[in-house]
C-alpha cells in the first residue's frame, strides 16, 4: 500500500480579468507521505496561498470552477467531489491554518463556540461532552487555563494565543493533513518557536502531514522534511531538507539564500534579486525567472524550462540541469558575490539623549471616568542614539518599543523623563516651535500602507513634508526633488503619478524611506520596516537603509524583533522587556555573548540555516505580564529559569560588563 497521503498532479488555477486569464497556479505536482512535512517556499506573489486555497477550493468566486488537474488525497480527487461532499473534507480530513489569526476568527464568537463549530460538524459532539472536548484541545495546544479560556473573545488573547485557537480549530476534526500558511508570520520568536514545537508535537502524537507555507528559510530548515520551492505560479525546484539546504540548485534558491542578512555580512550590501516576480496574466514562452537570473543564457530567453528529475527525489525547472539543451549536467553555480560596499563611518557625536523616559498611560474606570491605574508602556528608559549609529530595539510584543520610538519623537507625550535632540529638551517644545523641529527626526511606520492617504498620488505624498515645512523652495523645485528622491530610493519619477495600492510592498516601504527623506532628517525612527517583506525585498530596503546612512550619515532607532536583521544593520542593541531595557551594548557583544537570561532566550529561539549549528532554546514559561500590573522586583522573575530570591523584591539596577555593555540582572550584581 502506498504511504503517499497526498497527491498533486498538475494542479491549474486561473483567474479570468479585463486583462485576459491570469494563471496564479500553472502546473503545479508534489507529493506529501504521511507523517511528512513538505514546504512550499518562494517570494509573496508566487501562488504558495493559492495552491493551499485550490487545494482546500476556497477560491474567491471569479475562480470558483478555474480549476484543472487532480488532487488526490488518499486516491480520491478532491476536484471532483461535489461541494456538500467538500465540506465533509475541510476541517475533517484536511485543514487549514490561515496566515492571519486576528482576521480568521469571528470576533464576535467567543473561542469555544468557534471550536465546538467543528466538533459538531465533524464529530457530531454537542453541549458538555463538546465542552469538554474544546477544554482538551485548548489544553493540547498549550493555552493556560483552558476551561476558563472557553468563554473569552478573540481580542482577549495574544497573538501566539490566537495562532493556537487556530490549531486547535484545525486539530478538531482529527485531520489527515494539516495547511499551515505563514502560521509564524509578525510573530516574536519566542512565540515562533512555542508554536513550532507545538506543531512538531502534535504532528509526530497525530501522524498527520502538513503542508507548511512559508518564506521563511530558518523555519523550513526547523520544520520540514522536504522542501518545494515556488516561482510565479511553478514548483522550480524539490529537494529533501539536507539536500536543499547542503546546496540549493535551482538560482532562484540561491538568491533567497545570498539575501539572507547576518552578522558576517556587515560589510558588504547584501545581494538582492533584481525586479520583481512577473505579471501572471500572460504566456510565457520562457524561463518565468530569466529576467532577474545572473546565470540566463540564449535558451532561457527562447524557451521555457522543463522539470529535470536529478534523483529520485529531487528535480528542478533549469536549463542548467538540462542535459539535452545544455549538452551536460551544469557544474554548480558559484555564489553571487555583492558589489563591495564603502566601510561605514565611525559613529559622530551624541544626537538623541533619553533619560529615564517614562510613558504611562492612564486607565479610566467607572461613569466619572475616575483614573483607576496605569499602563505602564515605557518606565525609565535611557539610551543614546549618535550620529551616523544604528541603535536597534528588540523584544518581545507589548514590550513598549514602538512606544518609546513614539515618545522620542513626541507623537506620544511622555509622562516624565528628558529627551534631548541636539542638545535641545524636546518635551519643553510645544506648537510651532515642536512643528519646526520635526524635520529633523521622521518615522518609518511597520505597516506602509496603512500610513499613506490612499486617495493621495505617490508624488504628493512625497511632497506633504516639505510643505508643510517650507522646504524644497517652488512647485518646479518641489517636483524635481521628489523625482530625485523617488530614485534615490530605488522607484523611478513616473511613480510620483501612482497610488499607494499600485505598488507592491516593497515598494510601497521605499515610498515612505522617501517621505521620510524628504524633509532632510538627521535621525529616522525605523519601526519593523522588514517584518512582513520577503527575504529578497527585505535585502533591498536593508541595503538602502545603509547606503543612505553611509552618504547623509543618517542615525536610526530601528525597531524590530527580527535578530538576523541586528546582527547584520546594527551597531547598538538595547533589549527591552516590559517597559524597561534589560540589557545594552554592541551588537557583537551582546549577540556573541548575551547575559541577561531573557536576552539568551530571545536568540536561542532565533531559526537558523545553518545545519552545523545545535540550538538549545530556552523556554519561557507564559506569556509576558501586564504592564498594568508589572511582578514586584524583576519583572521578568516569573519568567525566569535562574530567578534568585532577590528577584522577587528588588528591581536590579546596572551592572557593567565592560566600558559599552550594561545589563540589569541580579544574577551579575554586587
């Protein structure tokens, strides 16, 4: 009996437009084995979302019936099933996990209603017994308290917990397969790894396979046992993991590997691949990825690929692995090597000083809107940010960063503290005076696209800053300097007549660099500006960031959760943890070396590509605490694996580590 679970052959999806059909899946075939993890890997945009959806047919309408191929789950083809027959599959034997929690759940349900939906349905399980049932599975995915869990809402969780309700739902139906899209997507990594493990767990305690979703490198290498790789609507290359990861060999896979930011390429730009992923709605005749490929040659212009089979197990859609076009086997592709890059500049003097800067919220309670208590968002934070310096804030969700970056440049008041920008007290500026001094420091927001007027051309949302500010002289001079910086950013001046939902997402980040440049700004508040990017346009805001630093020696507070990007961006990282920085220093000094136990918990989560390396992740118990109600002494003793009877009384103050490196744990006090 064959252990293959899954079966796709050939797999279309097309969508019929005023532009003529665009076909978002083109012939796609893999298989998953049962028991199996198998990727699909590849930049947004490349049919990854689609085929899940084809597979489950939960196709918007206008592609509802655009379906061709087979899709064989134990020998059965599930495109041929009738749709009262389909819902018997979805949520029973196959589920899914979408890419959004915070959207996939109803908010006005609350969570064991959402569950006990699919209890009913598929297990036919109603009042206590699915009551019952629901608690288990709460339980099973790692939610604290699940009986008491039952009757909260949506809003009322995390986002980790609400990416476990959306397993649990999944889970409930005892499902063969398991869909999981993006599952960690803007997750912390702490979060990340909790929801890996889990998934690993109940994926060897089940025996189910799962379809992971992702363009996550580090991930896949943690997860899975075989990796398809998708471009523009095909499956270019399949490997097993060791393979995949030991040497990529479709060039496609390898750009996505050179992207990826680390700490030993600092000095140099990181490589990029160059364009963007092609308009599916028109016939290639061929290479879909030629026009972006280094290594394209006359029959990859003329002709499109077909799937050469390497080994049994592997295969890749390249001409350089053709025998019969390129006459041999292709020899392996050397390694795209970056343009050198000038070395960046010493750090200047100190622009930005913070001192004990305190943002505290008020909660009003009862009908006279009494103050009752406070969120404590930021409480005492000090760092400095110098000309020209990278100072990069991490932690987990809810920690206050973007806070903080919002405090610094008064969007928010602090509620006590000092910050001086050039030697000048901020938090004594009000009106005009505040107004002026604006166009020295900007933000770059973590979502671009909700930060841009959508009924405003690019040109004139470029153009609002130096208004508003009396820069840039005349209309003509206005329009020239806003083409000039649509293509220092990397866009070309015909955009400025484009909106905002025109672009992609890259692209529409590159537009905000440029607002932000606009008004000639000595320090940029740069708040997740990569964390929903692929690893290819990440690589591309990454290098401009730096590029633009090294001419106009820009500083940045850049905010992020994401290590990988610190390690390689970054001169200072200060960790925050519930309102307060934990642990500062130099970015060699405090990811090489970290002390403070919550630092070592957040790298250790970090995925990684590298399969020599062993990773030992430390876990944290629960999630952080409120910040309306912060644990007595160090906040993080709950936490804690080497808490110490101290922690729990007293808050630690600084201890030195060396001339640059602070941390504030009593495990290195006096």
């Amino acid at each position: 009996m064959s252990d293959i679970l899954l079966d796709v052959k050939d797999l279309r999806c097309w969508f019929d437009t005023r532009q003529g059909r665009t076909n978002v899946v083109d012939g796609v075939s893999f298989h998953i084995r049962k028991g199996e993890v198998f990727a699909l890997l590849g930049e947004s945009g490349c049919g990854k979302s689609m085929t899940a959806l084809s597979l489950m047919r939960l196709l918007p309408q206008q592609a509802r019936n655009n379906l061709s191929g087979q899709v064989l789950l134990k020998g059965e083809d599930l495109l041929r099933l009738p749709e009262a027959a389909m819902r018997d599959v979805r949520g029973g034997r196959a589920a899914m996990i979408f890419q959004e929690p915070m959207t996939s759940l109803n908010p006005v349900l609350t969570v064991g209603t959402q569950i006990g939906e699919v209890l009913t349905r598929h297990k036919g399980l109603t009042g206590a017994a699915a009551r019952t049932r629901v608690a288990e599975l709460l339980d099973a995915v790692g939610i604290p308290a699940p009986k008491r869990r039952i009757d909260e809402y949506p809003h009322q969780l995390s986002g980790g917990m609400k990416q476990r309700v959306m397993i649990a739902i999944a889970l409930a139906g005892d499902p063969e397969l398991l869909i999981a899209d993006e599952p960690t997507t803007a997750l912390d990594v702490t979060i990340q790894a909790q929801v890996l493990d889990l998934l690993r767990k109940l994926q060897r305690d089940t025996g189910m396979a799962v379809l992971l979703i992702t363009h996550d490198l580090g991930v896949v290498h943690e997860m899975v046992d075989r990796v398809g790789v998708m471009y523009a609507g095909q499956i270019v290359e399949q490997a097993p993991r060791a393979d995949f990861f030991g040497q990529p060999q479709h060039p496609y896979s390898r750009k996505l590997f050179a992207a990826l930011p680390t700490m030993e390429k600092r000095t140099q730009p990181l490589v990029v691949i160059p364009g963007t992923v092609p308009s599916l709605a028109q016939v290639f005749t061929s290479c879909r990825f030629a026009p972006r490929c280094d290594s394209a040659w006359e029959a990859c212009r003329q002709h499109a690929p077909t799937w050469t089979a390497v080994n049994p197990e592997r295969g890749v859609r390249c001409f350089l692995y053709d025998a019969s076009v390129a006459g041999s086997l292709a020899a392996p592709l050397a390694a795209a090597r970056p343009e050198a890059a000038s070395p960046r500049a010493e750090p200047g003097e100190a622009l930005l000083e913070v001192t004990d800067l305190k943002v505290h919220f008020p909660i009003h309670q009862g009908l006279l809107k009494r103050v009752g208590g406070y969120v404590y968002a930021v409480d005492g934070v000090s760092l400095t940010v110098r000309r020209g310096e990278t100072v990069a804030l991490v932690g987990e969700s809810g920690c206050g960063k973007t806070t903080l970056g919002k405090g610094v440049l008064q969007l928010l008041r602090p509620t006590a503290g000092s910050v001086r920008f050039g030697g000048e007290d901020l938090m004594q500026l009000r009106g005009e005076a505040l107004r002026h001094r604006r166009r020295d420091f900007q933000i770059i927001f973590q979502d671009p696209f909700s930060s841009m007027n959508p009924r405003m051309m690019v040109g004139d949302i470029v153009e609002e800053g130096m208004r508003a500010q009396g820069l840039g002289g005349d209309l003509a001079a206005r329009t020239k300097r806003v083409d000039e910086l649509l293509e220092q950013v990397g866009l070309k001046p015909e955009h400025r007549h484009r909106y905002p939902h025109e672009f992609s997402g890259g692209q529409r980040q590159r537009v905000c660099i440029a607002r932000a440049l606009a008004v000639e700004p000595k320090l940029i508040v740069c708040d997740e500006p990569t964390s929903a990017l692929d690893v290819s346009v990440q690589a591309q805001i990454l290098n401009l960031l730096s590029k633009l630093q090294r001419e106009m020696q820009l500083a940045y507070l850049f905010i992020t959760h994401n290590i990988s990007v610190v390690s390689y961006l970054a001169d200072t990282v200060a960790v925050m943890y519930l309102g307060r920085i934990v642990e500062q220093g130099r970015v060699d000094e405090v990811l090489s070396a970290p002390k403070h136990p919550y630092t070592q918990a957040l790298l250790s989560a970090v995925p990684t590509v590298d399969s020599n390396t062993q990773r030992d992740i430390i876990r944290l118990a629960g999630d952080p605490p409120s910040p309306i109600n912060p644990p007595s002494g160090c906040h993080f003793h709950p936490r804690c694996g080497k808490a110490k009877p101290e922690c729990k009384q007293v808050y630690p103050g600084v201890t030195a580590m060396s001339t640059t490196h602070v941390v504030r744990c009593h495990l290195f006090g006096p």
